[in-house]
C-alpha cells in the first residue's frame, strides 16, 4: 500500500498530465507562413487590399518560397477588365528573388511565374545608387524588399498593368523590332526568320547593338542562307576604335550555309578557304586554333578574341580583336595585301605569303 507522500506525488502528476493534454488540446495549430491566408494577411497589412481580397482565389501554393510583385491599388484601376486572382498569379515567381539577386540578372531575363506560360521580363536603368532600377514588364519596382522572410518575398511595384501575353516566354516571339513582309512561306526561311529575331534581339542587350542594326540592315540578304556563322566586333570596340568600317563589310564578316562553333572552327586546318556573304570575298584561316593559350586561332591574321558568344539553331557568333579588312584594300596588313586569289596554287590550295602577325593593322 503507498505512503501518504507518494499519494500525493501521484495525484500531483496526474493532474498536470491532464492539465498539459487539455492545454495541448485547446492550442490551435499554427498555420504554415505560406498559405493563402498568411499571403493575403501580409499583403493586407503592407496595404495592397485589392491583392490581399484576391490572394485566396489565386491558389498560391502552400509549400512553394513565393516571391511577389504587389501592384498598388491605384496600379490595378489601369486595368479595370484584368481578373485579380490572375494577375497576381502573373505577379508571384516560385522562388524566392531578393533584389540583390534580382539586380545580378542581365537585362531582359525572362522568368517562369506561377501562371503557366507565363513570363515576366526583368529590365533595369542605371543609376548612381548601389542597385538599378528594375522594371518588371515595364512597370518599375518603387519598393523593392518590402517585405522578406523565410517563405515570401514582396516587391512593391507601381504603373501600368496588363495580363501577360501567351508568348512572353518566347524571345524570338517577342522582339519589339519590326521586319518587312516576307516573301517566301517554306519553314525553313521562317525558321531563319524567327533565329535572326533571336540572335538580333540578344546582340542589342550584350553590347552589340551595331552589329544588330547592321544585321537589320541586310535583314533580307541574311535569310536566304541555311545557317551563318558571324564574326563580330562590339560596340565599345566599333566606336573607341573608330572601326566604322566594319558596319559597311558586314557581309565580309559572315559564313553563309555553316554554323561553325567553337569546336568546328578550332578544327580548322591553316589555309583552310571560307567564303563570305561579300561577293568573292573569302577568308583564310592563318593560324589554325588547338595550339593553347598562348597561340590564338587567326582568321586573316586577325585573333578570334571569344568563341560562341551566342547562338541558336541557324546561327553563331564569334567574337573578333580587329575586323577583317580587304586585302586588296588594305596595304598595311603586309603580304597579305594582295587579293586571295592570288594566294592559290595549282592544287587549288591557298597558300598566304608569311607576314607579321599583329592585332593592330595601324601599325601601332
């Protein structure tokens, strides 16, 4: 039979066994921070109310980091047809995107929001401040980081609003640039079509907005090849140099019918002959790639300074430390002032006199 004291330790222990159960019990279980109701009780409280009524039917998911680019409410009248659960989906990105990560993404990166097929373009301005302003299809981001923690992230944008189109995903489909009606309708012209928007449209956002221009330019003439392989020179290149000639030979500088990529082109054996775009005009590999760091591949003695600097399915382009220049033309690049024909022998092969190889044709 227990003792007195252990009585009561018994009863003492029962009664906080049923005190902490009926506690346990009476605790409502705290909801996961990334359900829809957290969403709209965030949002709400940083003053998106129109968002904040809409958070519930957009179906945000539950267990997904969710970022967010909350419109303002005086943002949404400029879209009084646009549906809200919709155009927040449009909003929200499955990830989570601070903005020091957002300021990191080139300009005109595409990326996936919670909508399907549906794209949100990320652009920026430059500005003294430590981080761009960034632009969200456009419409700018005025309170980045509103909002952090460990499941949302919410920018605060304002301006504009529209649904995002069905294409926004695709470059190629999206290009602000305009071209002339096409005359032929066979796929494949339609193919080089969409890859020249492609290659045109990615050249003006790296820095190469001259050769995209002069692309445009020959727009026509460049669609009737079956690939190209296009070496270029940069914009910073173009005008600190004052390389001007390169817009006029533009053709000079592209391999119709061949995308030769890195690869292909450090294959090449010396002398090998590549035709151009320019009307007899060729161009002669002079010093074969393969050779290490130390030995660059030349072209018309001229470095390929970067290999593959873009490309898609039709196209490739390379990058250049000088441009080619006519050897009938230019006397200053040594022997190699003569025209190519006059380099091949009776085997058919051509065969460049010695020069000196240099990066600078000025001599300097």
């Amino acid at each position: 039979m227990a003792s007195p004291p252990q009585v009561v330790v018994l009863i003492l222990t029962a009664v906080f066994v049923s005190t902490a159960a009926a506690a346990a019990a009476a605790t409502p279980t705290p909801k996961s921070p990334q359900d829809s109701n957290s969403i709209s009780t965030i949002l709400s409280t940083l003053g998106f109310q129109e968002l904040s009524t809409a958070a519930t039917a957009a179906s945000l998911p539950n267990a997904t980091p969710t970022t967010i680019f909350a419109p303002t409410d005086s943002s949404l009248l400029t879209c009084p047809s646009c549906s809200l659960p919709l155009l927040l989906q449009e909003h929200s990105l499955p990830s989570l995107y601070p903005l020091r990560h957002l300021s990191t993404f080139p300009f005109g990166t595409k990326i996936q929001t919670l909508a399907p097929n549906r794209c949100l373009t990320l652009t920026s301005s430059t500005t003294t401040t430590t981080f761009p302003t960034l632009f969200i299809n456009g419409v700018e981001v005025t309170r980045p980081d509103l909002f952090t923690s460990r499941y949302v992230i919410v920018h605060g944008i304002q301006g504009f609003l529209s649904h995002l189109s069905p294409l926004s995903c695709h470059v190629e489909l999206m290009t602000t640039l305009t071209f002339p009606p096409d005359q032929l309708a066979t796929s494949a012209f339609f193919v080089m079509r969409l890859m020249l928007k492609d290659a045109m449209l990615r050249l003006r956002i790296s820095g190469y907005s001259v050769l995209a221009l002069a692309m445009r330019h020959k727009y026509r003439e460049l669609l009737q090849p079956r690939a190209l392989t296009v070496f270029a020179l940069d914009d910073s290149a173009i005008f600190e140099a004052r390389e001007h000639a390169y817009v006029p030979r533009v053709l000079f500088h592209i391999v119709p019918n061949r995308r030769l990529m890195a690869a292909d082109l450090v294959g090449l054996t010396k002398n090998t002959v590549l035709p151009t775009m320019e009307l007899g005009k060729m161009l002669v590999v002079t010093t074969a790639g393969g050779g290490g760091p130390l030995v660059s591949m030349r072209i018309n003695y001229v470095k390929i300074k970067g290999f593959d600097l873009l490309y898609n399915d039709r196209i490739v382009i390379h990058v250049l430390s000088l441009p080619f220049h006519h050897p009938a033309k230019d006397g200053n690049l040594g022997q190699i002032g003569r025209s190519v024909e006059d380099f091949v022998g009776s085997d058919g092969m051509v065969v460049p006199m010695p020069t000196v190889m240099t990066d600078d044709y000025h001599g300097l």
